[in-house]
C-alpha cells in the first residue's frame, strides 16, 4: 500500500459506492480503525484505508461481496496484506483473522453500524447523546436493527481481547471525533 494516498483510496470507494449511507459506513469504520492505529501504536493511514475501503465492492457487487474486490485492489496496487485483511471481515470467506488489524476490522464493522442505529433513534439523533448503556439496552431488543449481528460484535470484543463495555466506548469515542463527516 505504499505511496496510496488516503485521497486515492476515497476516490476509489467512490468510484464503486455511490449511496450515502454505504460512504457514511466506510467513513466510521476508517474512524475507528484510526482510533485503534493510534491506541495500539500502529500505522494510522494503513489502517484507515482499510476501513474505508472494507465493504467498497459492496455496492457493485452485493452478492460477491467482499470476493469481487481482491482483483480490484491489486490492479489498483494494493498488497495481499490489505487484501487478506478486507477478505477477513467476513466469516465466509475463510481467510482467518490472524493480525490485531484483522481482529480489529471485524470488530468495528458491525459494532459501528450499530452505534449509528442508536444514535438516529435518539432525540437529538447526535453520536455525542450516545452512551454504552443505551447501546447495550438496544443490543438486547432483537427488533432494533435486527440486520446487525450482535454475536459478531460479541465475538468481536472477545477476538480483539477487550471487554466488551470498553470497546463499544472505544468506537463511540471514535465515531464522535468524525460526527460531522457522518451527520450525526
């Protein structure tokens, strides 16, 4: 991934997600890959470009996503670390998590779809009114945004090694810094 700018990686997710809403996700995601980069000492435009770009086939091609985008990604001069790790995000692809970025992307992508559902629920529809515990409250409702996993982002916490209630704060902490990029 080297000499990829994070400009060349937006324009890239755009090139293939044109919905506002599939932006506004890859935006959060790369929000809090960022924030773990910076807690765990690590490449902080790496992992953002990751996290922009994890679901960019998405769109195009929902029914091979993510396995339409590693031909993508290589052409465009992405290494098979990136690739590994987008491919990765997803149980079904069989490539397993090995790496803390690895770890760390399945278990922000869920968890940050989550976090924005509660956040349009809330009066003032503003991450920064979002706490743990109502995020909790909402995971335990199965009606609430039935279509996010909450045993993924379970799994995900357990995978990552970080409890639970701390890495919900996490991504709510991160989501915050980029409220506006998300208009929320």
């Amino acid at each position: 991934m080297q000499n990829i700018s994070r400009q060349k990686v937006w324009e890239l997710l755009c090139r293939y997600t044109e919905t506002g809403s599939l932006r506004k996700h890859a935006l959060a995601v790369e929000a809090a890959m960022r924030y773990y980069a910076e807690k765990f000492g690590e490449d902080v435009e790496y992992w953002g470009a990751i996290g922009l770009l994890h679901d960019f086939d998405y769109e195009k091609y929902p029914d091979k996503h993510p396995l339409a985008g590693p031909d993508i990604l290589r052409a465009e001069g992405f290494d098979e670390a990136f690739i590994n790790s987008i491919l990765s995000h997803v149980d079904f692809t069989g490539v397993p998590r090995e790496t803390k970025l690895e770890k760390t992307l399945y278990a922000v992508d869920e968890l940050c779809g989550f976090i924005i559902a509660v956040a349009l629920v809330r009066p003032s529809r503003k991450l920064e009114d979002v706490r743990v515990k109502s995020v909790k409250k909402k995971m335990k409702d199965k009606a609430f945004a039935r279509q996010v996993s909450r045993e993924e982002i379970i799994k995900g916490a357990e995978e990552l090694g970080i409890p639970l209630d701390e890495h919900i704060g996490n991504v709510i902490e991160a989501l915050q810094k980029v409220a506006d990029h998300l208009g929320l």
